[in-house]
C-alpha cells in the first residue's frame, strides 16, 4: 500500500479505507463461526444419498437428430475443406440413410442434443479439438489463405466449428486445448463443474494413462469430495483405455484405481463398447437428477473399427444399458453351459476369432456400467441361462488391475451357489502392458483362446476367485 500511496496510484486515506474494509469482512465471518460454534452440539451423522437417481430420457425426436446431423456437416460459403477431410464429412451425410455412425460422430450428436435443449458443455483436453487418434476435428480450418496459398492454421478468421455455430442451440459450446498439465487442468475443471452443476464438463487425457498425473485432484476432490463436504459435480473425464500393444505407458487408464474409491454412491465408471452406448451415456450424465463425476474409459481402435459403429435409430430411439446380452449366440440358449463377462475392448477380440461360432455353450455378456454395479441386470442375465454352469470374467489387463477385484466381491453376493466362477486375463503385473508388440499379440491370442475354451489356461490358478475363499 505504501508503494502504490508513494507512485500516486491510490490517496493514503483510500488506502486505509481499502483495509478497514477487508478487515471488517474478515471480523464478521469470524463472528459468525464463532456464533454457529456456540449453538447445540450435533447430534446425527450427516448422510450421504446413496440412493438411485431416476433414470433420464436419453432419446430424441428422430427429425431433431436428422436437423443437427445436417448442421454438424454443414461450412460457411467460401470455405474450403481441407481434402481429407471430405470423405471423414460424406460419411457423416450418410448417416441419415442408414450409414454407419461411428464414436466421434456419436459424441458430436450427443453434444449438439444438449446445446439444442440448453445444456451447455465445456469439453477440453490433450489435442480435444482433432482428437488424439485424428476422429474429431470438432474444429476444421479453412485449407485456401486469402490469397490462395495455404491458410496458416492460428488464424481465428480461417477456422470454423459447427458445435458453436449450430443454429438449434440456445446454450454455448466451449472447446479448449489444454497443456500436458493434468493436475492444474484437471483441478481447474472440477472447479468449473462445482460451480455450474447444470453444465456438462468433460476433460479428456491424450491416453488415459496421463491422468496418474492428477491423482492428487482425484484423490481430493472427484472421489472423496461428496463424503468430505457434500460437494459435487458432472465432470466427466474420458479415458482412452484398451490393450493394443502400445506399452505400458499408452494402454492402461488405471480402472482399477477409480474402482478402488467407489463408494456411497459417489462417482459413476463406465465402460461401453458402443457409439449408441456413449451418445446414451453422455445425454445420462447431462441429465440424470443428481450430479456425480463420471470415469469414461474411452476407446482407441474401436474408434473406426465396423464392427463397434451403431446407427441414428439406435441414436434417437434407443437407450442406455448397464449390461449387454450376447446379440449373436450361435446356438440356443438353453445350450449356453458358460457365460463369459467382459468390459470394452476385448468383447470384440472374442466375438471376432474364427472359431467363436463353434462355441455354442459359451454366451459373451458385456457390462457396461461398472460403478454403479449393476446388480439388478446382472441377475436378469445369469436366470436367463437356464442350463448355466460357469461363470468367467475375462479382461485384457492384469490380474492385479482393471475390473477383476471389484467384479469378484461383487458377484460373490449374486451368484448362485450352483455356478463357478473364474478369471482368465493377464498374470500379476507391476507395469500394465508388455512393451513388445509380439508379447502382447500372444498374451492377448491366449487370453482369447482361453475364454473361448479352445485351450488351458496355463497361468496359476487365481485362488481368491474361487469360491471357498471369495
């Protein structure tokens, strides 16, 4: 204060005025503690809402999907898109006759339904606007300069996003980079979403193995901050999770961790293995009664893989499901002897070997919502195999990681006394994936093979899945 009175910036007397003042608010909030401290003592516990939030409406009128359909491949006039990108926007056209929908387009969907209704979403993240895997290009940039040669890619005047130019939307659309900082990045958006719990807040990882870099936000405010101070939000982290030989640095969004923390009902972890399913899920998490974060475990190859693209009717006419039956038993289910549940990514690697259709006894389940566990649908399923008598859960990850621990406590509760109930996946890891491509192509081959019943499991038995000792 002396500096600024000696520069002139401020008179002494504002100066004085100006820490009265702050003075006085610190003497009132201290007045006020000390009055609340004098009152009764408490005498209950403070308790937390475990209860389930009422399921949303997550579908839409079919023409509404169509009109943003046509928005979100729509450019200005006079704007010139970039060659490669021509063919990624017919695609999308396509769509409204049938064509395939594949994750990005499905998100872009999801978020432009929002906006039209008023939620207003915040999406940022490692290189969010392209999308690591090159799948978004939320935002396009004019490929001709004003005097045409190539446009320099920072010029404002030469980029253009549909999701913030839609004319349907009564709700704004941010969209932000952010730096390879998790921590502040992420300890940033959990304090957006804290403040404007009608907003949908998503923050992406580059790979989900980034995020070990803000444990210490996950730690003290997404996981534990309902049960310390009531306090939440809808931040929603999407995760690129699956084994495909990467390493163990770009395989692995440590699920087991956010797993671990699940508890009184205070976060939702998901891993879906549909566009339909994440378009669902996005609407959910926008619109579900009671805020909570959301752990998305995001896919990699999936993203342009035809097999896992879905449709606009399953867009605008379908819903969100927990858990999914096998959609293509090659025999009658009164023939099904083992179920085999898994989680994103490798249902595919099963379903797609050559010989899964000689396995008539085997019926591939997926489940999808991990946290809240999904008791309910879960039972549906096992009473749905009349002749059922195994139960396997089968991951790409090591023993000691991903979903298994968490599925073994839990299905201990809800199985029958009759069924069995194994693990086949990886042996204990200290790191989450091999390193080398042909380690992890056999490993994974095997961890196939096993679940399909086409071979052994040579690993040691996994005693604590068992159920003497569950």
């Amino acid at each position: 204060a002396d500096k600024l009175v000696e520069e002139g910036a401020i008179s002494a007397e504002g100066a004085g005025k100006m820490a009265d003042d702050a003075y006085g608010v610190v003497a009132a909030a201290h007045t006020e503690l000390k009055e609340s401290m004098a009152g009764p003592p408490e005498t209950g516990a403070h308790e937390i809402d475990r209860t389930m939030s009422r399921e949303p409406k997550t579908t839409l009128p079919e023409d509404l999907l169509r009109s943003l359909n046509e928005q979100l491949v729509r450019v200005p006039g006079g704007f010139h898109v970039h060659r490669k990108l021509k063919p990624f926007l017919e695609k999308r056209r396509e769509a409204l006759d049938g064509g395939p929908v594949d994750w990005a387009h499905a998100e872009a969907l999801a978020f432009a339904s929002l906006l039209a209704l008023g939620v207003p979403v915040r999406l940022t993240g490692q290189d969010t606007e392209r999308g690591t895997f090159s799948q978004r290009h939320l935002v396009m940039h004019d490929a001709v300069g004003s005097e045409g040669g190539a446009a320099p890619l920072d010029s404002p005047s030469r980029a253009y996003c549909p999701l913030q130019n839609l004319h349907s939307a009564v709700s704004p659309f941010e969209l932000h980079n952010s730096p390879l900082s998790e921590q502040a990045c992420l300890g940033f958006e959990y304090g957006y979403s804290v403040q404007d719990t009608d907003a949908l807040v998503l923050w992406e990882a580059q790979f989900g193995d980034f995020v070990n870099s803000a444990q210490v936000i996950i730690d003290q405010f997404l996981t534990s901050g309902l049960a310390k101070w009531g306090q939440t939000s809808r931040l929603t982290l999407l995760l690129p999770h699956g084994y495909e030989g990467s390493g163990p640095e770009h395989s692995s969004g440590r699920l087991e961790r956010f797993l671990q923390a699940c508890a009184e009902g205070n976060m939702r972890v998901a891993n879906v293995t549909t566009p339909a399913q994440y378009f669902h899920l996005l609407r959910r998490q926008a619109l579900v009664s009671k805020p909570r974060p959301l752990v998305v475990m995001t896919p990699k190859s999936l993203l342009r893989l035809p097999a896992a693209s879905s449709t606009l009717d399953e867009l605008w006419g379908g819903a969100f499901q927990r858990v999914i039956d096998d959609p293509s038993l090659p025999g009658p289910r009164e023939e099904v002897k083992k179920l085999v549940l898994c989680s994103g990514k490798v249902f595919y690697d099963i379903v797609a070997h050559e010989e899964r259709e000689q396995a008539r006894h085997i019926a591939v389940a997926r489940v999808e919502m991990l946290y809240p566990f999904p008791e309910g649908e879960l039972k549906e399923l096992l009473a749905s195999y009349e002749n059922l008598e195994l139960v396997v859960w089968v991951q790409e990850e090591p023993r000691n990681m991903g979903a298994r621990a968490f599925m073994r406590r839990r299905m201990a509760a809800i199985l029958p006394e009759s069924l069995h109930y194994f693990y086949v996946g990886r042996q204990l890891r200290a790191s989450p994936g091999e390193g080398y491509a042909a380690a992890h192509r056999k490993e994974q081959s095997r961890i196939v093979r096993v679940a399909l019943d086409l071979e052994d499991d040579r690993l040691e038995p996994d005693l604590s899945s068992q159920r003497p000792f569950l």
